[in-house]
C-alpha cells in the first residue's frame, strides 16, 4: 500500500517511450491521463521520487500521510519537537508521576506513605515491575494487618495507585437492649429511634424518669420480648437562669449585657436555644439581678438498666437554676 | 497490484489478461506499444494485444503489470 504520491505532468509527443522507460526503470505509475493534446498527469509513489529525478517532469504537488510525515522530518525545529515529544511520551511511562493513594483515613494514608518511602518510592522515581508491586503489596498487607480489609496496589500509566479499606468503618455495631427514659420535665418535639417500643408521642407532655422507649414488647403470640433500643428522643425543656451584679455606677445597658452574656455561657452544652425570655431585671437587695427563661430543644433520652423507671435516671442540668 | 472484483480471466501462453467491466487487468505484458484514447496496444511475450473502446486510460502501470479503464468494445489479439 503506498502512502503519499507525488503528481507530476509532462510534456511529450510520445507518452509510450516514456511509459516503456518507467518500466525499464521500475517505476510505477497511477492515474495516467491526456489532460491536453500532448501533456499528461499521473502519479508516482513518493518513494520512487529517486527514480524520476531526472526525467524532467513537471512537478505538481504531493498527497497522502507519508508527504506529511516527510514535511515534518524535513523542517528541523518540527524534527526536534517531534523527537522531544517522543522522549517525554517514553519517559513519562518509565517513572512514577504521581503517588495516589485511595483510601477513608487520613492516618493511614499517611502511613502508607511512609511505608512506600522505605521501598524508596516517590515521585519521579521509575516505574515497578510486577514482582515488585507484589513485595510492596505484600509488605502493606503485614504492616496493616489489623486495620486495613482490603488493599490494591496498580500503576496505571504513569500514577502508582494504592487502594484500601478501613477496617473501622466495618466493625460491629454494639446493640443496646437498656430502655430509654427521660433526663428531665419536657415536651416531647420530635422522636428519632430506630430500634425500640416507643412509648411517647410529640406533643406529650414527659415528667424526668419517664420510661419513653422500652425494650419490651408484646409478640401475637403474647410472649414477651426483648429488642434492642436505639434512638434520641427530643423535647422542648424549660430553665430559668439567673444571673446578679453589684449595683455599682454602671449603664443599665452595659449591666444588660454584661448578665445576659454570663448566663449565656453557662448553657454552651445545650443542644438548640429554641426561644429566650427576660422573666425579670432589677436592683435587689443593691444587686443588678436579671432573671432569662429559655426554652430549649434537646435529648432528654438516657439509658437505664431496668424497666424500673425511679432506680434509672441520673440527669444533669447545666447552669444555676431555680 | 491492482485486484479486480467480478474477475473473469484467460490465460494466453504464461500471460494474462483479466477484464471486469471497465477495467482490463494484462499481467508480464512486455512493452506499451501505442497509446490512445481508444487504442490501447500492449505487447506480450508471445503476440500483441490490442484494446479497443472509448475514453481509455492506464489507471496503473508498474514492472509486470498494466490496468487500462475505459469503455472497453473490443479486445483482439
């Protein structure tokens, strides 16, 4: 199959001594045609081109990939454009240009990497083999044994790509079969549990000690069974905060704040302020005294060993209530 | 080499001449003898061959082969 012809035409009486010379000469022609009474056009693989050096024909133009490929050797900065690409095409499938590692813990990440730092492996250095990918793998696998589930170690081009698994994400989760109660006086805002014979509903009203998820329940069979619980169980709750100061020369203002942001650092644990209500501000006994309600949205739900709700809660207020 | 589909060929004493519709294929011919747009004459090992027909031209011609294209009437030997 040739590649690239070049087109030539030529002038003559007698095409058939020319064409009996290409023969003699083994030279091949395409597309031979009488474009005007004694001149002719035809083609000739560009490989040939030797050949007919010296035939004076009138060259016309070249065709086909090899005359492109010619043009480009022929001109010097696209030789060395050519042969730099080449090179970096070759080079850059020799070495490692990238280091990915694929996995859910940053630690470990880190980890691997100082792992594949003692087999000397970094960026720019040159690409492993098979049997040394195997050694690296191999030496991951021991170093990793217990936190790590699965482990692929692949150069794909130029990037060595190590993937993992975390064995922490797959553990077992521990089942709680202890009922929930609640912590403190509320009104029940919203229920998420997932596992559990849920006892409230929204909008009740929950005294602390409440039992609001139980362990228990009623098979059809009327055999009574013991089912793990999980879950949070929200309400709104009720707190009065206080907060006093001396009753010195300070702007009413200032004295404002001042109490307004002391009571509101007691309560950085609270799960969501729902709503914030000055009861009182004044001078008692010579004391700036300012009294907050606020209305919180939180977990009251605790664990407890038994279904026996009054030996269950321990709850914990935060703040200086009254 | 050019290859001609719908080949049907005869064989004259070691050379070959192929003719498919508007392409005649002639195979170890010797020397181009005439060349015209409805003469084309070709000499073989043994005897000339002479094509005749209308708007005749050689679509290849190489060491041992020729391909003429054209509408070809009459072919004789």
């Amino acid at each position: 199959m040739t590649l690239g012809y070049d087109i030539y035409e030529l002038k003559t009486p007698d095409i058939v001594f020319f064409l009996n010379q290409c023969k003699k000469d083994q030279v091949d022609l395409y597309q031979i045609k009488k474009i005007s009474d004694d001149r002719y056009r035809f083609y000739i693989p560009i490989y040939q081109r030797n050949k007919v050096k010296n035939y004076h024909l009138e060259y016309i133009k070249s065709i086909g990939v090899l005359y492109y490929l010619l043009l480009l050797v022929n001109n010097k900065v696209s030789l060395i454009g050519c042969l730099a690409f080449f090179i970096a095409i070759y080079l850059s499938n020799q070495y490692i240009l990238d280091v990915r590692i694929l996995g859910n813990n940053k630690k470990t990440n880190q980890e691997v990497l100082e792992v594949l730092s003692e087999f000397d492996i970094d960026i720019g250095d040159k690409k492993r083999n098979y049997q040394q990918l195997n050694e690296i793998y191999d030496s991951l696998k021991d170093h990793f044994k217990q936190d790590i589930d699965y482990l692929n170690i692949y150069q794909s081009g130029s990037v060595l790509v190590i993937e993992y698994t975390n064995s922490v994400g797959a553990k077992e989760k521990t089942l709680s079969y202890q009922n929930l109660y609640a912590s403190k006086d509320g009104i029940i805002e919203r229920i998420d549990v997932s596992q559990g014979n849920i006892l409230v509903k929204v909008n009740d009203f929950v005294k602390k000690g409440d039992l609001l998820v139980e362990n228990m329940i009623l098979s059809t069979s009327d055999e009574v069974k013991i089912i793990p619980v999980e879950g949070h169980v929200y309400a709104y709750t009720y707190q009065t905060y206080t907060a006093k100061m001396k009753n010195s020369k300070v702007d009413k203002g200032d004295a404002f704040y001042q109490l307004l942001l002391q009571i509101r650092n007691k309560i950085d644990k609270i799960d969501k302020i729902d709503s914030e209500k000055v009861l009182d501000y004044g001078i008692i006994d010579k004391q700036i005294v300012l009294k907050m309600q606020y209305i919180f949205v939180e977990d009251i739900a605790v664990k407890g060993e038994t279904n026996d709700k009054n030996n269950q809660i321990d709850t914990k207020h935060d703040g200086t209530t009254e | 080499m050019y290859i001609l589909k719908n080949i049907s060929y005869n064989v004259w004493g070691g050379s070959m001449l192929v003719i498919d519709k508007d392409q005649v294929n002639i195979r170890e011919y010797q020397e181009v003898l005439k060349l015209e747009s409805n003469t084309i004459m070709v000499k073989m090992e043994n005897h000339d061959i002479t094509i005749h027909g209308k708007d005749l031209h050689i679509i290849y011609l190489g060491v041992e082969e020729i391909v003429l294209k054209g509408i070809i009437q009459v072919v004789s030997l």
